[in-house]
C-alpha cells in the first residue's frame, strides 16, 4: 500500500499544462477609471454607460456624472459589463501542501499520533500559501477576486483563511485569517478513525475534549491555588473559536448523507456549520432552512448532454427501450443537480460556491446552465457576490460595486450570462488582469481521425504499471476526450488538447485526498500506436499505447 500511494502522487503531483496565463498590467497610475461600461452595483441595478474610478486600490465613485481626473489611466470598457468580482466561499486555491512521504509505523493503530491520523486543525493557510500557485492566476481569471481557502487532506486539514487572489507575498495575500475550521469525513489508513462511523465519532470525542479543555482552562485561571495547570494542546486550541462560534465549521459534503452526517453532528454538538461541496441537496433544502446552515453549492456538476450534437451525430444502432428509459432517468437525475439552485433561491435559503473540486475554466458554463434550470440571473450573481461576502464577514469591504469598497471587479464583454460572454479584465485590489482572447485550436478532421477513437495505455514507474482508457472525439475540428486510471478507477476530462504533426499533448487533474494533481502528457501517435511521457515533479514516465480493436 506504502508503494501504491508514493507511486501515485510521485506520478501524477506534475507541472501543470503549458498555457498562456493573463497579463497583469503593472499599475502607471494610482488612479484607474473604467469609462464607457454598463454597470452592475449590485444583483438586480444596472447603470448604463457609466464610470467607475478606482484610486490606490478603492473604489471611489461610481455613475453617469463621474469626472475623470487628469492623469488617470483610462480602460475604455466599451459597452461591456462591469461587476463586484465573485467571491469563492471554499477552496484550495494557493495551497502547495508538502509531499506525502510513506507514514512511519504506528505503535497504537486505535490510538495513533493526531497529525498522522489527518487531524491537524491548527493548520494555517500562511503556512502552505504559495503566491506563484497556479490555481491563483486561474480562478483569478474565471472572475473570482477573494477565496476562502485551507489546507488539504485529512479528516480536519486546517484553519481557512480570506485570501485575495494576487500578491507576491503571503502578507500581501491573507485578507482575513482564521475564518473556519474546514473537515471532511475522509478517514485514516490503517489507523483509527479509518471508517465513517470512527470519524463521526472522533469529531464527537474531539469537539467534548475542546470543551472540557476549556472549561479547566477557564477554573485554573479563575483559581489556580492547589491546581495542576491544564496542559495545552494545539489541536483543542483550534476548537476553542468554533466552541465560542466565531467561526464555523465546514464540512465537504458532496453527496447527500454527507451532507445529514454533518448536520447531525451540528444538532448534537450546537456548532455553526457550513455545507461546501454540495452536489445533492434538493432533498434536505427544508432541514438546512429550519437549522438556519449555510451552502456553498460545488462547482464541480455533472455534464448535461448537448442535444444539438446529439442530432449531428449518427448512431449506429437504435437503442433499446430500456436503454432509453435508463438514458432519460440519468438525464432527468443529472438535471437536478442543475435545478436545485433555483429552489434554494425560491425558498429563501442563502447560498453561495465553493471550487475544492471545479475547475475555473468550467465555471461560467456550469452558472449559465444553473440559469437556465431555473435560477434567475440576479439570483445567480447574489451567489457569486454578496451572499458569500455576508457569509465570510467582508460585506463591508466587498460584494458590490460601491464607493468607499476595495476594488474588486469583473468585466465582461457581455452579460456574464449569456453565451459567448468572456472575462476580458479582473481587478484585484485596484490591480488590473487582462484575460487574453483565444481562438479555439481547429485543425482538419480528417488529420484528426489518425488519433480519434479509444486506446488503452500503460505507464511505467518504479513501483508498476498503471494502466487506462483514453476516449478521443473530434467535432468541428476540434478534439475533446476522456481518460481513465487504475489507481481511482475515476474518468476525467482532458484539457488542453492539441494534435499535430502526430504529436498528441493534452492534461487532466486527478484528485486524491481533497488534493487536485495535473498531469501532463505528451504522446506520439503512429498508425494504431501511441508512445510518450507522463511527466512532472522532476521526473518523466514513458507511456505506450495501442488503439482498441474496431475503432
């Protein structure tokens, strides 16, 4: 099992794809203006052809009747559309968590260290934020300008923090420490609490521990003649601001008895609580309404089939009517997770994002199908401004476009809403990105079809082979496809895709433990066979594949 793990993230905790990231424009001027543009303040208002000017970081007027000083550097928006930038309520973005090295031998199994059995909430954020971390520079680019972010891995990571997402330094990063305390109920390897039951249990025991801490702490003081001092702990420390509910705890709940386990807990234990990570909640909407518990949907939905490629696509055989009715089912059960969004703003229940597993390039299609099933555009931007700022504390710096409040902002080239709209500029703190426009890469079919079809591959490493499934589609010229693993047995997308004079590179994530990996691959194609790399961290793997039979 030791060689399992160390292959796995040796293997796939790579270098991510090579892309171009957004340029920052280095500031010539502490006054910023942004003429010309149609401006959302706040869901539901919009100034037509307004002004909004920005100085040493603040917004500091916003209108039609804006006077714009001289020697302001002017960004002529152009009609487009500028809003508050969105603010993510839970992730990992910016965290580099170290290397996880074979665990040493337990003595006690029932009754190991805590930071080996993944309770370390005295974790901080300023202790694994990377300022370089890529993931910054690409939420950044999605629109999102403030995250919520913790350590990763383990039933309870760490300590969140607000962070702003620029910065070369940590200090110039850290907007607010000490948020939450994020927990999962991933158990221990090999150790106690390795199941779900052991994990609700060491919450339980953990939390009653911080309590009675507590409350010794608090008679020593208070007396402290003829008593023994109470001995510290680091781990029942970090408790102390949830015991006091300054801060909540949030719990990654995916599915929905998850998402019961942890609301159970909150019922037994009188916590605060946040559900992030949310994938299926349309059934417990009326109990998170009555326990007055805060959502943050994920990010990270379902793929809804596109009926108008399904019509362009030739079948080769008429499916069953079972087949049907199983294909309706899963369509009908994967359109909730899409649906549900609008019933939670129909019933009044506040909710926002969390992106521990979406990826940013994914997030605007995911809102606009979310409008598209029902939730309304105003209520879809609340998720993405002001119910997260509220939730998180900073309303009265963030969540609308005010002056007096940091500059934060998105344009869009049209209402984020619709089709085809693109992220063009994301200021942070009065620091302006411009997302560079690109051309989706198209090449001739009929040069794709050499690379179209299944394959299975396998990858050498030191410990054994890992093995999968690739499935490449070309449409319009442009290649989209999916790979398999043996370690997780999960699918992925790939990203990034090219194909060119038989040269095939492309990326996926790959996520274990709460921790997103990339792997980069770059494959020659000959005929029915594939040879290249998986590469990163250092070190190149060679792959070989060949193309599945009658394909």
């Amino acid at each position: 099992m030791k060689k399992i793990i160390w292959t796995f993230l040796f293997v796939f905790l790579v270098l991510g794809p090579i892309k171009a990231q957004d340029d920052q424009l280095a500031p010539v001027t502490g006054t910023i203006a942004v003429t010309n543009v149609n401006i959302v303040p706040s869901p539901g208002e919009l100034i037509e052809n307004g002004t909004v000017l920005v100085k040493d970081g603040l917004i500091t007027a916003v209108g039609n009747n804006v006077t714009v000083p001289p020697g302001a550097r002017i960004i002529e928006a152009d009609s487009m559309y500028l809003y508050s930038g969105f603010i993510l309520g839970m992730s990992n973005i910016g965290i580099k968590m170290p290397e996880q090295k074979d665990r040493p031998d337990i003595k006690d199994p029932g009754n190991p260290p805590n930071d080996q059995a993944g309770i370390t909430p005295d974790r901080a954020v300023n202790e694994y934020l990377d300022p370089g971390h890529r993931s910054i520079s690409d939420w950044r680019a999605a629109g999102f300008t403030l995250a919520q972010t913790a350590p990763s891995g383990g039933m309870l990571p760490g300590t969140a923090a607000v962070i702003l997402l620029k910065g070369k330094s940590i200090e110039d990063m850290i907007l607010k420490p000490g948020t939450a305390l994020y927990a999962t109920f991933d158990g221990a390897r090999r150790m106690y609490p390795s199941n779900i039951l052991g994990v609700m249990a060491k919450h339980r025991d953990l939390f009653r521990q911080a309590e009675q801490s507590r409350s010794s702490r608090q008679t020593y003081m208070d007396d402290p003649s003829g008593r023994t001092r109470p001995n510290y702990s680091k781990v029942r420390e970090a408790y102390l601001p949830v015991l006091e509910k300054q801060i909540p705890f949030i719990f990654n709940t995916e599915e929905v008895l998850s998402a019961q386990r942890a609301m159970l807990l909150q019922e037994d234990l009188g916590f605060d609580l946040v559900l992030a990570e949310l994938k299926q909640g349309w059934d417990i909407s009326s109990d998170i309404s009555e326990t007055n518990t805060k959502v943050l949907f994920s990010l990270d939905l379902p793929e809804l089939k596109d009926k108008d490629k399904e019509k362009d696509t030739v079948k080769d055989e008429t499916p069953t009517a079972e087949k049907q009715l199983l294909e309706s089912r899963r369509e009908e059960f994967t359109k909730k997770h899409y649906q549900q969004m609008g019933q939670y703003a129909s019933a009044n229940v506040p909710f926002g994002f969390s992106g521990v597993e979406g990826k940013p390039a994914d997030v605007q299609k995911a809102v606009q199908k979310m409008v598209e099933h029902g939730l309304s555009q105003e209520a879809a931007l609340t998720a993405l401004t002001t119910t997260p700022a509220s939730m998180l504390g900073i309303s009265n710096i963030s969540g609308t476009v005010e002056s007096g409040k940091m500059a934060n902002l998105v344009i869009s080239s049209k209402p984020y809403f619709e089709k085809d709209a693109k992220v063009r500029y994301v200021m942070v703190e009065g620091m302006v990105y411009e997302n560079e426009e690109k051309e989706a890469k198209e090449s001739d079919p009929e040069t794709l079809e050499k690379v179209t079809g299944s394959w299975s591959y396998t990858a050498d490493t030191p410990d054994g082979p890992i093995t999968g499934d690739m499935v490449l589609e070309e449409s319009g010229g442009v290649l989209s496809g999916t790979i398999t693993n043996s370690l997780t047995g999960e699918e992925t997308t790939l990203q990034d895709l090219v194909f060119a004079d038989d040269n095939l590179s492309f990326s996926f994530d790959v996520i274990i433990q709460g921790q997103t990996m990339n792997v980069l691959a770059v494959l020659t194609v000959s005929e029915d066979e594939l040879e290249g790399t998986f590469s990163g961290a250092g070190e190149a793997y060679s792959v070989k594949g060949t193309r599945s039979p009658n394909q």
